[in-house]
C-alpha cells in the first residue's frame, strides 16, 4: 500500500503565536557574545515547524542577508525544516554543521530591531481568514512552493536584493500556515510571483540568463 504524504500540523509553544514572540524567543538566543543555530532552536523550540521556516525567512529579509553565504545557509535551513513538515515528523532534526552556524550576537540584535516595526504591524493584521488555503492538502501545495523557492536561492545570491524578495515570499507563507491565516497564503504566492519576475528581469540585465 502506498504511503500518502500527510504535512504535519502545526501545535506551536503558547508563547509562539506571533512575528513579536519569536523575536523575542531569536533575541533571547543572543544573549551570548554570538548566537547560533543551535541556539535559536532551542529558544524556538524543535516541534514548532512553522516558526523554525519563519525564522530564517525573516533574517534573510533583514540587512544581515548581505553577509555573504548566509541566503544558503538560511535556504538549506528552510528546506530541511520544510520537508521534515511535509512528510510529518515530528519534531525538526538538523546536522550539526547547519546548527553550529553562528552569528554575532550584536548583529542579531540590531536585525531583529529592525523586524520588530513591520513585525508589530503584521501581527496587528492576522487572523484566521480563507482556512481553505491552510487544510491538509493545500499545504502540501505551499510547502513544496517554500521548496522549490530554498531551491533557487543559493543560485541567485549574487543578484542584489533578489533573495531578500524570496525569503520574503517564504516569510509570508509561514506567517499563513503558524496564523491559519489564508490571505498571507495568497500574499507569498502574489509575492513569489512578482520575486520570480523581478529575478528573471535582473539574470537578462546581468546577463547570467544570456
């Protein structure tokens, strides 16, 4: 008998319920002189699925993807979490040379001060809307959308800016899926349509798609 690909539902700690309490949970991995990978999990916790694929998300949307490898580093992240979701496990596993990825705390700090604005302002806005976009299997359509995006990143990461817009798409995307919230469904693929679009435009200019 074949076995039916079933995503894990989401049960995200209490305390994870919006874009400011995981800031909270990312500043609080940085209390050492750097933060780690390890660290932000263990802050975030290895069962909340949707919040682990948010994180990443809204780090490479912040000024410290211009660091150069992190947009991989931060898309591997994302598609390892991602397709631990779709098949169900229970709680995220990641190797160690993704987990000993580090950052410097300060740095951190001063990322996640600029997300809280935009993050207060999102949070103000979520509710559980277009729930038929965040059922069993409308998920396996947004979570392979999430993959195929993790997928492209390390390709494009010398294109200014373009990987930011990605990961933007994914930020929307895991807001959807940890609020139940649809229309932040339909945001991430508008979003990842007008990213994929801009991509295109920049390979012709710079003449990586000629």
């Amino acid at each position: 008998m074949q076995e039916t690909v079933t995503p894990r539902v989401d049960t995200p700690s209490p305390s994870l319920r919006s874009l400011s309490d995981i800031l909270d949970a990312v500043e609080a991995a940085a209390e050492g002189g750097t933060a780690s990978v390890e660290d932000i999990l263990t802050e975030v916790g290895e069962r909340s699925f949707s919040p682990i694929i948010l994180v990443p998300a809204l780090i490479l949307v912040s000024p410290l993807s211009g660091i150069f490898g992190l947009p991989t580093v931060g898309a591997v992240l994302i598609f390892l979490t991602t397709v631990q979701k779709l098949f169900g496990r229970p709680h995220v596993w990641l190797p160690s040379v993704i987990k000993k990825r580090s950052v410097k705390a300060e740095r951190l700090i001063r990322a996640v001060g600029w997300l809280r604005r935009p993050s207060r302002w999102i949070d103000a806005r979520m509710e559980k809307r277009l729930t038929w976009l965040v059922t069993r299997g409308a998920n396996i359509a947004t979570l392979l959308t999430i993959i195929a995006i993790t997928m492209v990143i390390p390709l494009l990461e010398v294109l200014p800016f373009v990987t930011s817009f990605l990961a933007t798409a994914i930020a929307f995307f895991a807001i959807g899926l940890l609020a139940r919230d649809g229309a932040f469904i339909v945001l991430g693929y508008v979003w990842t349509c007008a990213s994929s679009a801009i991509a295109y435009w920049l390979m012709i200019e710079t003449g990586i798609a000629g």
